[in-house]
C-alpha cells in the first residue's frame, strides 16, 4: 500500500525506535540481574551452580520463604561475627595462648567473600537474646553446610582478614563481653547455615581502604576542578584563546552565516518550547472566568503580551531561516538532527564531575524515573508523528481515486497520526440514492 | 631533549613539550606528545592517532559503544559532518580523505578549535568519568540507535502495508511500557540496597553505598580493575589541573601551528548536497505552529480589547483606577517575562546529560550539597507538560488536515472512536 521510498523511511524509523527501546530493556535487565543478585544471601563466589534462578529474587526475602532463617538465627550469626572479629583482634593482640582454643572452637565463622569457605557452624542461642530457640534447619539445600577443615582455622581466618577486598567486619567488641563465654562452647549440634545477606548485615559492609583512598581523592579532585573554574583561565590565556579562534575564522576564505548548523537546532528547540509553553498559557488564560474588572483586565493584557512574545518569536524564526539557507554546503547526516553535546562558549556549565541527586524514598525516585522515561518517550512520539506526517498526508491526499481502499488508507492514517495508532474510528459511506 | 626541543618554535621552548605532555596525559586515550609534534609539520603518521581523539571527543557515547559501532572511515567522516554542524570555519578539513592517510595538521587545528571554543578538557572528562553511583537511566542508547552513527540498514524490499506498520507502533508501545515496569522494579531494588548499606560510607555525604561498591564488595575480583580505573582518573584530572598553568603556551605554539599552514586555495570544493527537506521541514512546521498561535490570539485579543473599552469606558479615569492599571500592568510584565526566562534558561544540556550519582537521605533533612529529586521532577513535569501540547496540536493538525481531504468525498460519515 505504501511506496517503497515513504515506506522504508517509516519502517526504518520505527525499527530505529524499536532498537532504542530493546537497548535500554537489555541494560535495564542487565542492572536489574546485578541488584537483585546483590538483595539475595551472598553466597561465596566459587559456587556460582547455587544460584537460584533469577526470577525469583525480586523479593527482600529468601527465594523460598518455607526456608527463611528464623530472626534468632540472624541474631545468632551477627553475634557470632562480632565475636570473631573480637577473636581475631585479640588473637593479632597480647595474649595469643589463652585464645587459641576459643580461636580452634570459633573456625567455623568466615564471612562469605572468602571463597571456598561456606557455611559453618552455629554455637547455641546466646543469653543476651534471652531466649533458646530451635533452629530450623534451612531445608532448601542450597546451603550446604560444610564445616571446614578444623586444621587450618588460623589460616581460613588470617586469609580472610589479609586479603585487601575482603569485607570487613567492623568490631563492635564491648557487647560481646558477657557472651563472648557462652558462644565458645563448641556445639556439633546441626548447622544452620551462615549466609551474609544485605538486609541484616549491610551496614557491616566497608569499602577496602585503597579503594577508600583513591574515592576520597577523586572527589577531592573533582572539587578543586570545579573551584578554580570560577576564577577561570587568566585574562591573557582567554585572550590568546580569541585571538586563536579569530584568525581560524579568517584563515578561511568563505564567511560563515551567524549560527552554524548546531545552533539553528538549538534555537529552533527553544522556540518549539516557547511555542508550547505560550500555547499553554493562553489556554489558562482563555479558560479562566474573570471574576472583577481587574481580573478581566489582567487576562487581556496577558493576552496581549503573549501576542507579542508570538511575533519577537515568529521574527526570530526569519532569522533562523535566513541563516539555514545560507549556510555553506557541507556534509551532512541523514536522519535525526545531531543533538548538541559539546559546550560552546555561551552555555556554562556549572558544575563538571558527579553532582549528587538526593532522595528520600522509593516513591520519589520512582517517579523521577518513570518521568524520565516518559519524557523520552513523548520526545519519540512527537520526532515520529512528524515523520508520520510527512510520509502520510501527501499520499493521502494525492492518491486517486477515492474508493474503498483510499478509505482503508484513510481510516488507518487517521488512527496513526490523530490517535497514535491507539484507536481506529469508523466510516461509513452512504449509497448514494439510486 | 635538546633535539626535541630545538623543533619546538617560540620563546618558552622548555615549558612546550611540558604543556603538550599535560595535555596528553589528561586526554582519556589520548595521543602522545610526538603525534602532537609531528601534527605541526603535518606528517601523515599523526592523522590516524588524532581522528580517534576527535571522534572520541565529539561522540555522546561512552568509549566502548562508540568503537565498536564504525570503523575508522565512518568515524572520520562523522568526525568531519559534527564538525561542519558546528560550523567550523576551514573548508579544508571536509577535503580530507577519510582514509586517515594525512591532514595531521588540519586535525590538530580543529582540535584545538574546539578546544578555544569551550571548556573542552573538562566536558571531556566529565562525559568519560567513573559512574561509582547509581544513575537513573540516560538516553544514551538513543544516540546509539540513531541514524546518524549506526548505518541506515533497510531492506530493499517493496511496498509497506499500513497494517505492518500499525503493528510496529502497538509494539512500540507495548515495549515503552514494559520498560516503565522494569525501571520501577529498578528503583526499588535500588532504594533497598541504598537503605541497607546506610552508614557504610565513609563520605558523610553519599552516607551509603551504591549497587557498583556493593557489588565490588560482593565480587572482589573486579575490584582491582575498579581501582585502576580510578586511578587513571585521578591522573587525567591531576594533569587537567595542571593544565590550566601551561594553557597559554600551547595557545602560542597553535599560533604557529595556523601559521605554517599555505594559504587557503579558493577551490570550491564538492560535497555531499544537503537535504534540504528535513530542517527545512521542521521549520515550516513551527511556522505554522506559531502563525496559528497568533491568529488565535489576535482574535481573542481584538475581541476581549473591545469588550472592555465599551464596559470599561464609563468608569471614568479615577486616580485609583490608574494606580491599580499600572499595577497590574507591572505584575503581568513580570509574569510574563518568567515565562520567557523558563525556555530561555534551559538551553545547557539537561541534568541527566552529566554524569550524577543517586543518594537516599532521610526525609527532611536537607542534604548539604546535592540536586533534591523533587527539583528534577519539578523540570520533567514541565518538560512533559510542552511535550504533550506540542504532539496534541500536531495530532489536531493532522485530524483537521484529514477531515479536509474526507470532507471533499461526500457521503462520508466518520465516527470517531470513543473517549476523543
């Protein structure tokens, strides 16, 4: 039904769309598999084949709710954290012989990134919870409690604290006092696994110190980058700069028109927007009721100045034409005009490096993100009904004769451009009388 | 050195190779001091090295999709249309063959053109900076998809059914929304992990961690490459500072990099014709736009202008009433002129252009040096909101131009779908 040339433009177009569109699903998902990975235990990294399937990690809590580790458990593991980095404190400290044995019952606790380490065992409830729980035993399997070898406890736990990306566990060594006897006690009663998950022990987590480092001067650096642009190049450097980009421009022969090419786009962007937000505020406007004189009077000198705004803008479009015609030939790209990405000397960034964006909750940046998405997508709509537009209503218009199918034409024109393929309407034709 | 140096011109013949050097070490990939150099004379081994400085610069993508998607003499001619687009004044960079065969010291200039213009260095290194944070998502994959970088890849076939089409926007459509889920999904996900590791940051401002230090901590194994990343980072902006001092030597030194150039040869040179329908289209559209806006104006303002003298005329011109008229006046001017600041004012490149990084703070605290959220929602909402009265008026207009070309059959009923 369409040409070949109108018609490979528009697929081409909505293919383009489509491909846009599938990119950023893919690095959605992509970031998504990352988050969702990270909510879940950690387990360690050689047994990538425990990993459950990745739908089932939306939620906060474990895949298998039937298995969840009681809350006592979870109190019992960090209890049993703090005291083995109290160990390892006091074993790196004084007294090394009266810990030993403590150190040889308390093997079992590594944290989760030291890989080949898994689970461990867990020592009884403790009396600062108050209470002794029966632990369930985690069922799924995924958690294999395997004790590792009571040989090399000193090793397992050296390895874990020397290696620069482990984590680290901060001490928290003065509650631990008064249970640090109870949890020594070596149990060979079963084992529930020790799983590190964010929700409990995230705020445990620090960052290596190396890494902690080169952050701090990286921000710092960006700081100092941000602050002497202020007081800017000398006076002499900017000059050399102008007398630079002069001669450039002399050294050619041919005078270029007032706006290049980027900066047509530009304005014509700004008038597409003032467009808009004057159209706006004229439908306010002619939508409100007057109430009193004064406000009847106010809304007819907005009306006024709008009709102003309208002309300096239409006037300025002159101009942009005149400097589009005469601009020099060149290369040029097919398709979508190039956006402007580089800062020309008008437009002044204010900040360069990572600005901060805060939140407060899910809500909000939800809807920062949702809008964002929204405002793309509306920036597609609008680039493709104009495409639309120019592919569709010279065929609709020059297309003879006017039977059925310059109807069908009609019809699916209609629901493209008006309803954004949306809705369809209906047309019926009259026979004519006889 | 003395030989290095003695092929440097100009005074400050010992600071030069020092201002060069700088400015390579703060370029990401950048070229050695010698293609630099070798730029000056031209020398045809510099060209390769300085169309991949110019490409990387003036791309919107990251290092890794921009590469992998031309190759070089796709790249070089890219290079050559931005730049014309930004009107750089020489012809003789459109001359140049996209082979990388030669034009070192055109490169070099043009370089260094975009250099003068703007703040070059540090847009540069802003753009390619480490993303630690969490970011909501940009549109980087828009500038992937489009025409202009990836190859118009159609296939030659026949005609199009409408109907074909029809489909390719329901699935376009059903895609925006399944995108939209996934993102809330997304921010979710997010807000947990930003909840969970609070307190683990040692900067007082971010206050927790983000889903890459997370995941470092998660998977050390990538942390080292995390680490030097960061640390040739450091490198570029200890030397982009550094390179604020030695700026005017290098400015110099172009000076007579332009003037070892032979005078331009007045040939009119060949190139690719412009199309003219596309921005010229766009032009007529907003033309139309805003001569419609007017004659609706005009109307009203005719109409409600000779309203008011015939029921305002017999209130007389009490002094009152004159200082309320100047008032109101007054009040309208400022209205308005807010009105035109808010499209003027936005012209730099949005928010999410720049590199950010996301930070949950508790509710009511006022975060010491970051963009509150609800400022950006402010924005998009008003973006949205000129975005959806342009694409309504274009759809009206189509509707209209529509409804003239049926109103010409007769005996034609349309019935609009419900909910119009």
């Amino acid at each position: 039904m369409l040409r070949g040339d109108s018609g490979r433009r528009l697929v081409a177009e909505l293919q383009g769309a489509l491909d846009a569109c599938a990119e950023r699903q893919r690095q959605l998902e992509r970031s998504l598999r990352v988050s969702r990975r990270l909510l879940q235990a950690w387990e360690p990294a050689g047994t990538s084949a425990l990993e459950p399937p990745p739908g089932s990690g939306t939620k906060e809590e474990d895949p298998s709710p039937a298995c969840t580790p009681s809350p006592q458990d979870f109190k019992e593991l960090e209890l049993l954290t703090q005291a083995l980095e109290k160990a390892v404190q006091v074993r790196k400290g004084v007294s090394k012989t009266g810990k030993k044995t403590r150190m040889s019952s308390l093997q079992s606790g590594t944290v989760a990134a030291s890989p080949g380490t898994t689970a461990s065992a867990l020592p009884q409830a403790s009396s600062q919870a108050g209470h002794c729980s029966s632990r369930t035993r985690p069922t799924k399997g995924i958690h294999q409690t395997v004790v590792p070898a009571k040989d090399h406890p000193e090793h397992r736990l050296l390895s874990v604290r020397d290696r620069p990306h482990a984590v680290h566990i901060r001490a928290r060594g003065t509650r631990l006092e008064p249970s640090h006897g109870e949890q020594m006690t070596p149990s060979a009663s079963p084992h529930a696994a020790e799983t590190f998950t964010l929700k409990e022990k995230g705020t445990l987590l620090q960052l290596p110190l190396a890494f902690r480092k080169a952050a701090s001067r990286n921000s710092c650096l960006w700081t100092q980058l941000n602050s002497t642009q202020t007081s800017d190049a000398t006076d002499a450097t900017s000059a050399a700069k102008t007398r630079f980009l002069q001669k450039m421009q002399m050294a050619s022969s041919t005078s270029s028109s007032r706006f290049s090419a980027v900066e047509v786009e530009m304005e014509v962007q700004c008038l597409q927007k003032a467009c808009a937000l004057l159209r706006l505020r004229m439908e306010e406007e002619l939508s409100a009721a007057p109430v009193d004189w004064m406000q009847e009077y106010r809304c007819l000198l907005t009306l006024e100045g709008l009709q102003a705004m309208v002309e300096q803008c239409l006037h300025k479009l002159q101009e942009l034409r005149a400097a589009q015609t005469e601009q020099l030939p060149g290369p040029c790209l097919i398709g979508r005009p190039l956006r402007a990405s580089l800062p020309c000397g008008s437009r002044v960034c204010t900040s360069w490096g990572p600005q901060l964006l805060l939140y407060s909750s899910t809500q909000e940046l939800q809807t920062l993100a949702t809008l964002r998405l929204r405002v793309a997508m509306l920036e597609q709509q609008v680039h493709l009904e104009k495409v639309l537009m120019a592919e569709l209503l010279p065929m609709v218009s020059t297309q003879e004769p006017r039977g059925p199918a310059w109807l069908a034409l009609c019809r699916a024109a209609h629901s493209l451009l008006c309803e954004g393929g949306e809705r369809f309407l209906t047309i019926l034709q009259e026979d004519p009388a006889d | 050195m003395e030989g290095a140096a003695a092929a440097w011109t100009g005074a400050e013949a010992r600071t030069l190779p020092e201002a060069i050097a700088i400015l390579s070490r703060s370029l990401p990939d950048g070229p050695s001091p010698e293609i630099f150099r070798r730029a000056k004379f031209n020398r045809p081994e510099a060209a390769p090295a300085l169309w991949r400085l110019l490409f990387r610069v003036l791309s919107p993508l990251r290092e890794d999709c921009a590469a992998a998607l031309l190759g070089p003499g796709d790249q070089a001619h890219w290079v050559k249309v931005v730049l014309h687009s930004y009107g750089y004044p020489r012809p003789a960079l459109a001359q140049l063959p996209e082979d990388g065969s030669q034009g070192s010291r055109e490169l070099l200039l043009a370089f260094s053109w975009l250099m003068a213009r703007g703040p070059l260095l540090e847009w540069v290194l802003s753009q390619t900076c480490m993303r630690l944070g969490d970011q909501v998502p940009t549109c980087e994959c828009e500038a992937l998809a489009s025409p202009g970088l990836a190859a118009l890849q159609v296939d030659a076939g026949g005609s199009v059914d409408l109907r074909f089409l029809q489909w390719l926007m329901g699935k376009l459509r059903f895609r925006w929304r399944s995108l939209i889920c996934s993102q809330q999904e997304q921010c979710a996900l997010l807000s947990k992990i930003h909840t969970y590791t609070r307190g683990c940051h040692r900067d007082q401002n971010l206050g927790h961690l983000s889903v890459t230090e997370t995941k470092m901590l998660r998977d050390p194994e990538g942390s080292q490459k995390l680490l030097q990343a960061l640390e040739q980072e450091n490198a570029r902006l200890e030397a982009a500072l550094e390179w604020r001092r030695y700026e005017l030597v290098f400015w110099k030194w172009m000076d007579t990099v332009l003037g070892a150039c032979p005078p331009e040869c007045h040939a009119v040179p060949t190139f690719l014709p412009r199309i003219p329908e596309r921005g010229n289209g766009e032009l007529e559209l907003l033309a139309r736009e805003l001569q419609a806006l007017q004659e609706e104006l005009r109307e009203q303002v005719l109409s409600r202008r000779q309203a008011w003298e015939t029921q305002v005329g017999g209130l007389g011109c009490g002094p009152e009433w004159h200082a309320a008229r100047q008032a109101l006046e007054q009040a309208v001017e400022q209205e308005l002129l807010a009105l035109r600041r808010s499209w003027e004012q936005d012209r730099g490149p949005s928010l999410f252009e720049g590199p950010h990084r996301l930070a949950k703070i508790k509710a009511g605290t006022a975060g010491s040096q970051g963009l509150p959220v609800a400022e950006v929602i402010r924005a998009l909402r008003s973006q949205e909101a000129i975005l959806e009265v342009m694409l309504c008026w274009l759809q009206g207009q189509c509707r209209q131009e529509l409804a003239r070309l049926a109103g010409a059959v007769p005996q034609l009923i349309w019935i609009l779908p419900p909910g119009c």
